[in-house]
C-alpha cells in the first residue's frame, strides 16, 4: 500500500458516505463503515407504494422516484405533481397503475410544469403510465401511457406483430335455436293489425298513416295526427286497442339485460304530448298513463324537452332534461342492466336513470300523441326491441 491512507466510497445513491481509514502497509484489515445503514451495496429492484382505500387526493413526494405507485382503492384520486427541482430529483422518473376496483380515472396535476404538454394527465381504469422528465422540454413531464393486456372476447381474434396488434371479427351468425335472446323490429313499412302487431286507435279525433312520408335514410314510419280537437290524438300498441286487456311482453321493470329504441320525429315543438315506452294498463288517452315508463314531451305540462319517466299508479318519477326539442328525427334509447332501474338516452348521449316508481307487471309498447287544438304529426319508426341472457 502506498504512504496515504486509502477511504472508499460504497456504490450507492449516496456517493459521500465514506468509510473510515485504512492503514497504509497492513493487509487483511476489515474496512468499517461510517453507519450500518452503509453495509455493502443497496439492494437492487424497485420498491413500491399503495394508495388504497377512499383516499381521493396524492402527492408525488421525492421518496416516489424510482417506485411503482399502485392505486388500488374505490374512488377516483386526484394526484399533485411537483417539480423535478422540488422533488430534487433531476431525472426522476416513476409508475403509475390504476388498478382501481371501481371505473374511476387517476387525474395527475402539475405544479407549474406540464404533463405530456398539458395541465394534466389521465390515467383511466386499467392503464399504466411511466413518467419522466421531458428530454426536449425542462418544464413537462412525459407520461407513456399503455392499457392493460386486452382480452379477445367471442368471435374475436387478437393477432399481435412486433409493431402492431391486428383485431378481426368472425362473422356474425344468426342461430333460430338459440332461446337465451329475444329481438323484434317494426319498420312499419307493410304494418299489419294482426295479433301482436301495432294496432291504432284515435282519441276523440285524429289519426294515423302507416308508411307515413318514407325518405331516406328513415325509410317508413307511422304518422300519428293529433287532429285540431284539443285533446284529441292517436295512440298505437302492440297487440291491442289502448283499452288493453291482454299485455304482451313480461314484467321489464323487473328484470334486465334488454333494451327498446325509439325512432320518432315531431311536426312542430309545441301544442303537443308525447309519451311513448311501455304501459302496463288501459290509458285511453291519459297522459301520463297510470302505470309506465319510458319519453315524454309535454308542452301542456311546461316540458322543454323530452324526459324519461317511470310512473306507478300516478306516482312518478322523471329525469332530467334529456336532449332539446325539435323537429329532426331522433333516436331515443330505453334499457335496463339492473332489474328496477331505467337507463334513457337520446342519439346516444348521457344516460339519465329512473330507479323509483318502475311498474313491475307485465307491459305493452304504445306510443300516444295528443293535440291542443292544433293538428300536429308525430312520425314513429322503426321501433326495435332486444332481450339478452335469458334462462330458457
């Protein structure tokens, strides 16, 4: 050994920790370090932490450089992101994973900086992001985002390649001995009044055209006429007059998995009541009927827009405004994912729920437009029905 004491520094993330001296010329002596927290070279990996539980609201501390930071509680988190300076971390980089067991996103926000050039970052349910410091930018934080592994589901074949990943579907068949779904559409273009078909009946005036002013791309429609008696319209149903004595679908309040769309567009946006869905007793034009649910407009009762509503023995229960009236068609969607409760939506929009006052007898589809005094013309068509996973 030469004439100076030798001091060695461990491999560490703390490069000034230095061990105590060694005596020049003495071999096989011991080297001691300064701390037992300094014993041999640190463990390798990356370590992790758990945000679980309710906990809504993080912050990325400098302890999460290097970590994976797994979310895995119920609610959405909204997480604070420092500075690479604050967290005196230069190339801090770390792992966010939202493993959340609700459909929830993690929203990252920044402080003073950017995240993939913007103030924040979305993290949704299943996804996984690295984050870094930008290269080419000293004030953005770089967020890889990728999805978790997808799962092919029937009929679907997932091909991967070393650059991209390829999704076919299987052509779709149509099995006549398959019971476990029920489909039905009405297009009305050679609507009949035979059994379980659409039957119309006036209600102190008006009247209806099957096959009402056909155009592209709506093809045929029935036209209910208010007629210019107030009060008065046309209601169809299927099956039966609108004293319905016999209902023809089973209890839909009660049970899920099936869905109705209603195809309907309106002359004129006032001096009018429309309530289409299903019923589940004789209305003969009361609006609403007693027992229902399903759309309304009703510019007699102050409405500005069509409503979903579920009524039981004129008890009822509506949602909010759905979508502004006018006289374009639209495509208004009823369905239920859970037995009670009513989803409504209109050309595809936020769905409202009704949960409350849902009839649970059995029911009818029926469609019922009244006047005011002024003729009016409510275009229906095509009405399509499906049921999905029934035990049969």
């Amino acid at each position: 050994m030469g004439a100076d004491a030798v001091t060695f520094t461990r491999f560490s993330l703390n490069p000034t920790t230095i061990v105590t001296s060694l005596t020049p010329g003495i071999t096989g002596q011991q080297a001691v370090y300064t701390s037992a927290t300094d014993i041999g070279p640190q463990d390798s990996g990356v370590a992790g932490r758990a945000i679980t539980g309710t906990t809504a609201t993080d912050t990325i501390l400098a302890t999460d450089c290097t970590k994976r930071l797994d979310y895995i509680g119920s609610v959405a988190v909204a997480i604070t992101l420092p500075t690479a300076t604050t967290l005196t971390h230069t190339n801090c980089v770390f792992k966010v994973v939202n493993a959340l067991s609700t459909n929830n996103d993690l929203t990252i926000t920044t402080t003073t900086w950017t995240c993939n050039g913007a103030a924040t970052c979305v993290v949704h349910q299943g996804e996984q992001a690295w984050i870094y410091v930008d290269s080419n930018s000293a004030t953005n934080w770089k967020a890889d985002i990728n999805n978790s592994p997808l799962v092919a589901g029937s009929g679907i074949a997932l091909t991967r390649s070393a650059h991209s990943l390829s999704i076919a579907a299987a052509g779709a068949t149509y099995n006549p001995t398959d019971l476990t779904s029920y489909s039905r559409l009405w297009d009305f273009c050679n609507s009949s009044s035979a059994t379980y078909d659409w039957v119309g009946s006036a209600i102190t005036s008006g009247g209806a055209t099957k096959n009402n002013a056909p155009a592209w791309p709506d093809f045929c429609g029935w036209g209910l006429t208010t007629g210019i008696t107030s009060g008065g319209g046309e209601a169809i149903t299927v099956g039966d007059t609108f004293t319905i004595t016999t209902q023809v679908f089973p209890p839909l309040g009660a049970n899920a998995n099936w869905t109705m769309i209603y195809r309907v567009k309106l002359s004129a946006t006032t001096a009018v009541q429309v309530y289409f869905g299903f019923v589940q007793n004789q209305f003969a034009g009361a609006v609403p009927p007693a027992s229902w649910f399903g759309f309304r407009f009703d510019t007699v009762n102050s409405l500005t827009a069509f409503q979903g509503e579920a009524c039981t023995t004129n008890t009822c229960t509506s949602t909010a405004n759905l979508a502004t009236v006018d006289t374009a068609y639209h495509t208004y969607k009823m369905r239920s994912t859970s037995a009670g409760t009513i989803l409504f939506s209109v050309d595809g929009g936020t769905e409202l729920s009704v949960a409350t006052n849902v009839p649970t007898g059995n029911v009818t589809p029926f469609v019922e437009a009244l006047g005011t005094g002024t003729a009016r013309t409510i275009t229906v068509g095509p009405i399509a029905f499906n049921a999905t996973g029934l035990s049969r």
